[in-house]
C-alpha cells in the first residue's frame, strides 16, 4: 500500500454486501463488498475544515487483481495488493456538504471486471451537540444514529496544541461479525511526516444486538487530551520514563446504547478476547531504545448537565497491558488488554545502539487499514492465534493480581 500524506482520518468498519454479479465464465461470483464508507455512513465535520481524509477499503474475492476507487464517478486511487485499502483527501471547498458515492471497479485473474458502490453524505457538524466544546457529543447515539456515522472534531486549547477527536458508531450482527470485518479509527496530525495514531478493534467486542461507538482521541499531553480538570488527577508517568519524541496520549473507549437512551462502556473483561491494536508513525525513537507502552484507566462519563466527558479513574500508569509491541523505524504497533489512555515512553539510559527495525525514526510507517499499516500489528497475535492470545492477555492480568481498573459496563 502505498504511503500517502494526509492530515486525520478515520476508517469506519463497517460493510456493504453487494449483489453477486455474474463473472464471464457465467457463474456466480464472490460478492464483491465495500467496507468503508459504510452505506449511507454520514460523515460529520466541522464547518471551517477545508478537508478530511477516509480510508476506502473492500472485502474482496481470493482471485482480486486491483480494485479502482472512484468518488462520484471520478477515478481517486487504484490499489493493487490486499487489502486493496487506500486513503483519499476530501477536498471540502470543491465537495461542499451533501450526498456523495464511492465506487469500488475489481479486476479478477479471469473473467469480468465487477463495480460496487456505497452512498455516504458529509455534513456540517450541528450547533448545540457539543455544548461543552470538548469534541464529544453530549449525546453520542442521538448524534450518530445509525451504524457508520462518524464524527470528527479537532479542538484548539487553552494549551496552544489540538485535541483531536473521532467517533464511529458500529454494530454487532451475525453477518458482520462472521465475515471477520474490524472497526478502525485513523486520527493523523499534519506536519513533516504526519504523526498518524490508528485504532483497530474486533466487532466481536460487542454481544449480539448491541450498538457501540468507538471513541479514539489523542493529543501531546494529558491536559490537552482531558482538560485543565482532569490533567491534574493523573499520578506521573514512571520516574526516568519520557514520552518518546513526537509520541502521543491516546484515549480508547467504546459504549454502548442502554435501552431508554444513555450509555454504558464496554466491560473491560471483554477485551482479552478482543485485544485492540494501536498503531502510531511520526515517531523520533532514540537509536537502540526500545519504548514500553504504558496505560492509565479512564472511563466515560455522561452525567446530566456535563456533557459526555472521558476522565481519570485514578490508579497508577502500568505497562502489562500493552502486549507484543513492535517497533519500526518512526512507527510503533501494539496489542493493549485493556481501554484506557495509553502513551509510548522512553524508559531512559543509554541506546544500545542501532539493530534491525530500529533507527532514529524518519517517521516511516504506512496508516491503518483492516489490519493496521497493512500489516499484521503483532506477530505472537498470528503465531498463537487469537484464542491463545487473549489466554495469554489473561493469564498476565490475573498473574499480576492486579484489578482491571472500575468495571465497565
């Protein structure tokens, strides 16, 4: 996959099963389906933002030569290896709010070429549903109603750095989940090159008939991520430990819709199971230094009059909940057993000099797709197997004796 600039984007995960469509050999052929946008996917932003970028993406069938992508008819981005993800710049002077269409061309070893399409609209961000300022909808299922709804928000604080903030609303259904279909939210800061942080979870963190919303957001620092309020009420960062050169905070939660309106999170005791895969380029990491991923619990609070609001949980910053972390030159990827706001740290002392797959980080690193980068986030997560995974996720938990953080959900 090619490497593109772009400023932020976010991948919502959801799919559109397409009719089959007769190949020539006059046989019926796999479908072919679009993944992103989700059909009818309404993509909320900000009015004065110029231009947002998305991720298009398929579930192709095994014989797929290319797949061209076009936006209302117009040919943006042809890819041409699996998983045939590309992202693709939308210029919002030229293409206003409104009703638009991706289009999806495959080409197969044999027979016909097969075109599919997925409606979405973009629109302008409602006054009123963020009363607070925060980048959070006060009342994230009224907001994003129906699955595939996405919401971006980039807050300038009181910091002089942005809080950036996305939101895509998924559900759980039994088709979905079987064709194995992740969810991923892509937040990139512009700059040279741009700082990308990539989220990836399983549908199957959600039960049958549940509807979540993914909430990623990241910044530079705890108080621009939380807020003046909050920053405080964290405990430092490990003694000796710095945030690695152009590392950032990043929050993961997801909720899901009570019946009769409001919201739960997620039960963290899910999240073995479903271990969720961060990814994040830019990075400037010290010759020979490893980073070790650390974690503070966090949780989503929607108390009336307040807005929805992600605050501290209180505890300590710990690094076992970050698995099977792989460093590249500029990039990093983890597996984390838990949702919470997590950063890369420098542990300090001296590098031990440049190794494979390590150097003084140009920034390199290619963003998400359906498996992160477009590769796979953790090899010990395709040696063992997802099951052995989260046994292994587990085991670490219940061996350290440590509690998960306030039960979720």
């Amino acid at each position: 996959m090619a490497r593109a600039s772009f400023r932020w984007a976010i991948v919502a995960g959801a799919i559109l099963w397409a009719a089959f469509i007769p190949r020539a050999s006059g046989q019926e052929a796999e479908p072919l389906t679009i993944v992103s946008p989700a059909p009818g996917a309404r993509l909320f932003v900000p009015t004065l933002l110029d231009d947002v970028f998305i991720t298009l993406s398929v579930d192709a069938p095994a014989d797929t030569v290319s797949v061209t992508y076009d936006l209302n008819g117009i040919p943006v981005a042809v890819s041409e290896e699996p998983p045939f993800s590309t992202t693709i710049r939308l210029d919002m002077i030229w293409l206003r709010f409104g009703e638009h269409s991706i289009g999806a061309t495959a080409t197969f070893e044999t027979g016909d070429p097969v075109w599919v399409e997925s409606p979405f609209s973009t629109v302008e961000m409602p006054a009123g549903e963020d009363a607070d300022g925060n980048g959070l909808p006060d009342d994230p299922f009224a907001s994003l109603a129906h699955e595939g709804d996405m919401w971006y928000a980039g807050i300038d604080t009181h910091t002089g750095s942005r809080r950036m903030v996305g939101l895509t609303r998924f559900d759980r259904s039994t088709a979905k989940a079987a064709a194995g279909v992740p969810l991923t939210a892509v937040l990139v800061r512009p700059g040279a090159p741009p700082r990308t942080v990539g989220v990836t979870i399983p549908r199957t963190v959600l039960k049958p008939g549940e509807s979540g919303i993914l909430i990623v957001a990241s910044a530079d620092d705890l108080e621009t991520l939380f807020g003046a309020d909050a920053g405080p009420f964290f405990n430092p960062i490990p003694q000796g430990h710095t945030v690695v050169d152009d590392g950032q905070f990043v929050e993961i939660s997801i909720i899901i819709a009570e019946d009769g309106g409001g919201f739960r999170e997620v039960d963290n005791a899910r999240i073995p199971s479903n271990p969720v895969q961060v990814y994040m380029s830019g990075l400037h990491i010290r010759p020979g230094v490893s980073p070790v991923v650390y974690s503070y619990p966090t949780f989503v609070d929607d108390a009336a009059g307040t807005g929805t609001r992600i605050i501290p949980e209180g505890g300590e910053w710990r690094s076992w909940y970050a698995l099977s972390v792989v460093v590249d030159p500029g990039a990093m990827w983890s597996y984390m057993a838990s949702l919470s706001v997590s950063v890369p740290l420098d542990p300090g002392g001296e590098g031990e000099g440049e190794g494979e797959g390590e150097g003084e980080g140009e920034g390199e690193g290619e963003p998400p797709t359906g498996c992160v980068g477009g590769r796979s986030v953790a090899p010990l997560a395709s040696a063992l197997g997802t099951a052995l995974l989260a046994a292994l996720v587990m085991g670490v938990l219940l061996g350290a004796g440590r509690p998960m953080g306030r039960r979720r959900g």
